[in-house]
C-alpha cells in the first residue's frame, strides 16, 4: 500500500528521532509528505495566587517543545510538512488531525515491555480512534 500523507506522534526524548526516521524511510519512494505532532504538559492552576507564576512555565514549556520539534524537523533530511503541539488528550488530537488533512498512516512508538503494558498503552487509543492504520514501532533496547 502507498501512503500519501504520515503523522508521527513523537515525545521530547531520543527515540523519536528513531520514529521519523521510520517516517522518512516510508515516505521518501513515494514522495509522501510527513507531519509531526507531540502533546504539550499543560501546567494545572490548583488557585489563582499560582496562576501567574503557572503562566510563565506554560510559556517555558511550549517553547522547549518548539524546540525540540525545530531540531527533529532539522535532522529529518526530508521535508516535514506540520510540526504541532497539542495540549490534551493527544489520541483526540490525532483523529481530528487526520481528519482534517488526509492523514493515511499514523506511526507512534511503543517502550512497553510486557503483553498487559502493551494492551493499555496510549497507541491502543490511537490505533482505535485514529480511523487510519496505525504503525507501531518498538522503542525497546535492542
């Protein structure tokens, strides 16, 4: 099957550039565009005495995650077409992002070990809510 338009789902750690690599090495015969996008922490505000000081870690957080999304679009060595930043719940963020731009494949990783872990992870939600196929890749030590 060829897929026309990928969405990685990285985090701000190493393996990611493991992910977009995979991404590339799918995307680079058929001249497939690939859009990246990763979840935010949004900093709670338990009261408003905190909010200000919550603000300017929200402020700090996003741009560390700009950051990280610059330097992975970077070292790609192809294309990236969407660097985004969601905040919430990252599985909801997908579907609506495939939705919205004709996202054929969504590749996510997976550090789970165990067959219990691999059953709860975050990719089950992905892979059910997604309405694409979904490819998982191991990020466990080799």
């Amino acid at each position: 099957m060829t897929y026309t338009h990928l969405l990685v789902a990285v985090a701000p750690t190493p393996e990611s550039h493991k992910l977009v690599s995979k991404a590339v090495a799918i995307a680079r015969p058929v001249n497939a565009r690939i859009s990246l996008i990763t979840s935010a922490a949004d900093p709670e505000m338990y009261n408003q005495f905190a909010a200000p000081m919550l603000e300017n870690l929200r402020e700090l957080m996003q741009e560390e995650t700009r950051q990280f999304l610059d330097e992975l679009t970077a070292r790609a060595d192809y294309p990236i077409a969407n660097a985004n930043i969601a905040c919430g719940e990252l599985s909801e963020h997908i579907k609506d992002f495939c939705q919205k731009q004709q996202v054929d494949l969504v590749i996510c990783g997976n550090h789970n070990k165990s067959f219990f872990a691999r059953a709860t992870c975050s990719a089950k939600s992905v892979a059910g809510n997604s309405g694409v196929d979904v490819l998982l890749v191991s990020l466990q030590d080799e």
